[in-house]
C-alpha cells in the first residue's frame, strides 16, 4: 500500500467526481475505483445512472442553492460535461413559499438570471400552455428559472468515468462485502465477495444505498459495532417512468421545461417530469418514495432488493399506477392517451435532512463516507469531487464541515417531504386488493 493511495468504493457521481479531482490533483497516486457494475454496462444500479436528471440551483436552502450555481457553470462551459446540459428552463408549481425564497437566494448570492416567482394565471398561459391542465390545487405561485435544465446522466457519467480512466485511474468490477482493518483499528482495504482483497492508505464508501447494508456486513464480520451506520443512512426508492411521444406530442413538447410539482412536508414530496430525451422518451418520477426495510444479520435496516440489479426493472403495478398519477398532476387531458412505455425502481441513500454525509467515519482512522444524495446530489456532480477532497485532507469549511458531518444532530425526518414515508411492501400489498 503506497501512502498516497485510495480506494473509492462506488462509481456514481460521488465517486467519480471524487476520482476525477484526485486524479488530476496527484497524476501519480494509485487511485482506484470499485463497483459491481461496469462503467459502461447496459444496465447499472446507480442512482446516477439514468437517462436524465434534473440540473437546478432552484434551492431555498442558500448552500446547495450556491454549490449547485458552481456545479451549472461547469455543466455549462466545460466541454467534458457541457454536451450533456440542456438548458431548457424549469417550470414550478409551489405550494408553499419556496418560488419567493429561491428568487431571494439567487438575489443574495449576486446572481443574475432570468427568473421569478409568477401568479398561476400568468403562468399557465407559458410555453404554449403545456401546463394549462396541470393541478393547481393551492398552488400559491409557479418559479420559473429559464437557466434551470437537464442532463443526459449516465451519458454525463460514463464520460467523466472514461476521462478518469484514460488519466490512470484503476476501475475494478467487483462487489464489496466488508472492510478490512489493522490491529490498530484502522481500515486498510475491502473484501470482494469473491474473496480478493484491495487495499489502499484511505478509503472512502460512494456507495449509495446499499452504503448501510454493506457498514452492517462490515460491522458484523470486523466484531466493531461502530461501523454500523446506526440509523443515519436511509435506503429509499422511487419510481421512474417513460412514455414515447407520438409524433404530434413531440411537436408539442419538443422545447418544454422541467416540471416540478411540490408540495409539503405533510402532503408529500415533489413530483417531476423531464423533457423529451433524443429518443423522444417524456420522463416522470412517482409520488411514493419507500423504505425496503429487511433483517440485515439481526438489524432492520432498509436497503435494496438483495438481487444484484436491486430487481429495479420489477415494477408491479401498484407502482406504475403513481406514474399515472403524476402524468395527470401534470399534463391532465393532454396526456391521458400517453402510454407507458419504461419503468425502473431508482435506490438512493437519504438523511433526514436530505444533506449529503461528506466526512470521515467516526468508527474508523482511513474510512470516509462520500454519498447521501438524498434524491438531490445528480446536479453536483462537477464540484462533488472538490468538496469530498477537501474532507480528506481536514479542509472542509466549518459550515460544510458541520452539514456534511457523521455525527450531527439529526431533525425529524418528519419535517421533510422527501424523507421515505412508506415500506415498498406496504404498496406491494395494495396490488392484491386492486
Ligand atoms: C428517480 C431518481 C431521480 C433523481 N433525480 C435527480 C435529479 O433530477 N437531479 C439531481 O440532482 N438528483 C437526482 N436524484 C438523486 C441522485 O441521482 C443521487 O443523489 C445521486 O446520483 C447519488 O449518487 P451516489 O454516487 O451517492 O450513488 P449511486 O449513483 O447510486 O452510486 C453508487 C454506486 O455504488 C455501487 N455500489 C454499491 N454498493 C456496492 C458494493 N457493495 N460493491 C461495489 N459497488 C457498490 C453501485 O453499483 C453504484 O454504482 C434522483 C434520484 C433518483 C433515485
């Protein structure tokens, strides 16, 4: 083991952004990355692999509001992540003061662009009323930023993955079991389920969802209960769905924004539809984000499907029926002929804050945990990377230091909308009674 080596265990934007930036900061360090999926396969688990995500600084939350305006600036000029941005505007249907927030943010930030908060009567009349069929049940007012986009995310992800790569980065395909450690207690390396050991001086978890399942295996088979995530990490899942547009509907929705429908922390989370993609494919994600909550070596714990692709192309239908549900919150008549075409569980790892744990592990010297994005972290990807390195080395601002930390006060999960609020079971069980 060299002392300038790391071991990056997870190949989503956490870890490939944290990859990217040590790469290129420290040409000769051996920097390798671990997933169980090929960088280019035809089908990952990674919540960062997808066709689209949604790229915004629309936050009311000032840090990520600022963090994601660093992350657009890159989306948009560097030539590596520039020709997967789409700056297509974004089109926000707002409950609750949100729209008057995000336009004061951008306002204390210095930040010049083209939006506001608008009524729905005005609003409704945009984009050639797209939208006019939309629900606006006490909807107080509609944010639209024209700068807000997409990108092409697995597109985006598979080339930053090449970049670092082709700059000397290792990829090795393999699925991680446990952890290793010295006798003094510091971790050194992973244990592959196959047996083989990879070793290096730090060791950093991008491991999404499966990051609190895999703590608990490493816990239990290293005797050191610390490892344990102990309720910080939360697995939860969301439907995605897709409809091929027909001919005349793509004319129609060829140039449309993003849509967002948001509600509150008692009403639910928000709701989004994206852009047509090259494919002509219209994309939405469901109302019901779900815990799988199972018995991991004598814990309950929520993680993925134990099936190697997280049984993510299983869609019952139950779980269909909330992408229907979110093609009439958003196009009501326009849409009610669309038919279903695609559907995919998406896992990702949550807080009850929805902030990201950027930090070391306080179980271990050498362990560190980038990931978290609690259905938010795609847009960061360019500046991930800079943050997760300035971690390492002990330099992170105290305000980051504190909201990215292992060990922080944690809110009520039941003040945030986004949080999993059902068992995926729960919504299995309907399926019967349909
Ligand atoms: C449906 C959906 C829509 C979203 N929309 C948006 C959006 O519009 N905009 C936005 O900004 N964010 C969005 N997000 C959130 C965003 O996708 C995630 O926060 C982010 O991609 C998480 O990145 P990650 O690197 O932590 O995890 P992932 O991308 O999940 O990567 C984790 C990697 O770790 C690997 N791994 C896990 N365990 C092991 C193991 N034991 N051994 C080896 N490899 C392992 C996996 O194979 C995977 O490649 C969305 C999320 C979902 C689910």
């Amino acid at each position: 083991m060299t002392s300038n080596s790391y071991l990056i265990v997870g190949a989503g934007v956490f870890g490939v952004s944290t990859a990217y930036t040590l790469i290129r900061k420290y040409p000769n360090a051996s920097i390798t990355i671990v997933d169980r999926d090929a960088y280019d396969a035809d089908s990952r688990v990674a919540a960062s692999w997808d066709w689209n995500k949604v790229i915004r600084a629309d936050y009311d939350d000032l840090i990520y509001c600022k963090l994601a305006l660093e992350a657009q600036d890159i989306f948009e000029s560097d030539p590596l992540y520039q020709p997967f941005f789409h700056k297509t505007g974004i089109y926000w249907m707002c409950r609750t003061d949100y729209a008057t927030q995000v336009v004061e943010n951008y306002k204390k930030l210095g930040r010049k662009a083209e939006l506001e908060a608008m009524s729905v009567k005005e609003a409704r009349r945009l984009y050639g009323g797209l939208f006019e069929d939309a629900d606006y049940t006490d909807v107080r007012d509609v944010l639209v930023n024209k700068t807000s986009g997409w990108a092409n995310a697995g597109d985006a992800l598979r080339a930053v993955t090449k970049k670092c790569i082709e700059l000397g980065v290792k990829y090795v395909v393999a699925e991680t079991e446990s952890l290793t450690f010295d006798r003094s207690g510091r971790c050194t390396g992973v244990k592959t389920k196959k047996g083989e050991t990879l070793s290096a001086s730090k060791v950093v978890l991008c491991t999404g969802a499966f990051t609190a399942k895999l703590l608990e295996q490493a816990a239990k088979a290293s005797n050191k209960p610390d490892i344990s995530a102990g309720g910080r990490i939360i697995a939860g899942g969301i439907t995605t769905g897709m409809t091929k547009l027909d001919e005349e509907s793509y004319k129609r929705f060829e140039h449309m924004p993003v849509a967002v429908q948001s509600y509150n922390a008692t009403t639910g989370p928000f709701v989004g539809s994206l852009p047509p993609t090259a494919d002509r494919e219209l994309k939405w994600w469901g109302q019901k984000i779900f815990k799988n909550t199972q018995d991991i070596l004598g814990k309950r714990i929520s993680a993925p499907p134990p099936e190697p692709d997280y049984a993510q192309w299983k869609v019952a239908n139950p779980l269909k029926q909330d992408i229907d549900y979110a093609n009439s919150i958003f196009y009501g008549k326009n849409g009610a002929h669309w038919k279903m075409e695609k559907h995919r569980i998406c896992w990702d790892a949550f807080t009850s804050s929805s902030d990201f744990i950027i930090s070391p592990h306080a179980g271990a010297q050498g362990l560190y945990v980038a990931t978290c994005g609690s259905f938010h972290g795609y847009k960061f990807f360019p500046v991930l990377g800079k943050y997760v390195v300035q971690m390492l080395e002990g330099e992170l601002e105290s305000e980051l230091k504190e909201k990215w930390a292992w060990d922080r006060e944690r809110p009520d999960e039941k003040l945030n909308p986004e949080f999993p609020r059902w068992e995926m079971k729960e919504i299995l069980g309907a399926q019967a009674k349909l």
